[in-house]
C-alpha cells in the first residue's frame, strides 16, 4: 500500500492530512480510501459488512473415518476449502468455527476470533488450538464455519501482517489453478488426499473454481 501511494505523490502524513475524502478514495483505488480520511480525524464509522454472512463446508464421515484422528484430517480439507472460496470470493474473515456431530450424543461447536485474514495456514493454526476442547465420543459429521466477512475493498490490513504469508499463499492458489488442483499443498493437510470429496448442496451450487 504505501508503494501505491508513493506512485500517487503521497510520501508524508501531511500530504495525506492535506487530500480530501475523493483524493484519497482515488489513491485507495476504492472507498477505503475515504473512510481512512474520516478515521484520521478521529471519526466513527459503522463497520459495514458484507451481506454475505459466512462461508462453510460440512461433510458426513463415511464408517471407516469416524474416530478423532480422521475427524481432524477431514476438517482441516475442509478448512482449506473455505479458505480457496473465501479467497476466490474476495473476502477477509474475521473468526473460525468448528462443529461435530457425535453418534448418540449431543453436538459440540467451538469458535474464536481472528484477525482479519484469508490465510490458510491461520485457519489450519485455529482449529487445531480448538479441536483440544473436543469431548470424547464417535463423531460422524464435521464442519467449518469462516464468519465476520469483510470485502476486500474494506478489509483494513493489520501492522501485524506478514506479507510474505499473502504471498506464499497466492503462488499456491496460481500454481494450483494452473496444473491442477491440490498440485502444490502445506504440510499440515498433506494427509488429508481425496478425503471429503466435493457434494451438490441443496442450497448452493458450487463455483467452478471448486470442481
């Protein structure tokens, strides 16, 4: 962002302070840039989020894989598959949940908030500090819910944002889409293989980045 706004001849704080709110919208190359005018000044602004609430993937665990360690294999290929839509779709998500349905009792559900971000490995991290609180039993269905949406063209980056990771994961993405998919993968899903294969949701038809 800040070679962006160099091109632009903004190098200073003053120089951003001096543009108005259509300056730097036009710096931004969106309305990013004319909330950021507004937060300068101290501002508050509503956190418009998109209408879109979250973006899941579930899938019913065939006989064979329904004890803990497969579980976790199946969930974390279907994390990485929220996270190709939540890319594909341009959005940020804002906190992760998992779910389990067990044989013969209740369901359980565990969720924390994240920063900002559409990083696999993050997601990955996230369930495996939460799948810890999983309660003994057989489970038979898995889930993953990524919530708090942001578009890209509101997503504020954090200071705390490793741009290396951005682009690791987005070589990832165009290496995969180029010669095929699941071509190239982190180490922390390599087991998961052809496990939860892709289904026809009743109230979704999937991308063709997803077939």
């Amino acid at each position: 962002m800040e070679e962006k706004l160099r091109r632009k001849g903004i190098g200073t704080m003053e120089k951003m302070l001096s543009l108005s709110p259509q300056e730097l919208h036009r710096a931004w190359g969106s309305i990013v840039g004319e909330k950021m005018w507004h937060l300068l000044r101290g501002e508050e602004l509503d956190d418009k989020r998109s209408a879109q609430q979250s973006i899941s993937h579930s899938h019913v665990l065939p006989p064979e894989l329904r004890n803990e360690r497969d579980a976790l294999r199946v969930l974390k290929k279907l994390t990485t598959k929220a996270a190709l839509r939540l890319r594909h779709e341009r959005f940020w998500a804002s906190s992760i949940e998992i779910f389990v349905r067990f044989l013969g009792q209740d369901s359980w559900r565990a969720r924390c908030s994240l920063t900002e971000t559409q990083d696999t490995l993050t997601f990955i991290h996230a369930i495996g500090a939460l799948w810890k609180g999983l309660p003994s039993g057989n489970p038979y269905a898995v889930g993953a819910v990524l919530s708090g949406l942001v578009p890209e063209a509101m997503h504020m980056p954090s200071l705390f944002d490793d741009p290396k990771r951005g682009r690791l994961t987005r070589a990832l993405d165009e290496v995969n889409e180029r010669f095929g998919k699941e071509m190239v993968h982190f180490g922390a899903t390599h087991e998961t293989g052809k496990l939860a294969p892709l289904r026809i949701a009743f109230t979704r038809i999937p991308d063709e980045s997803e077939i």
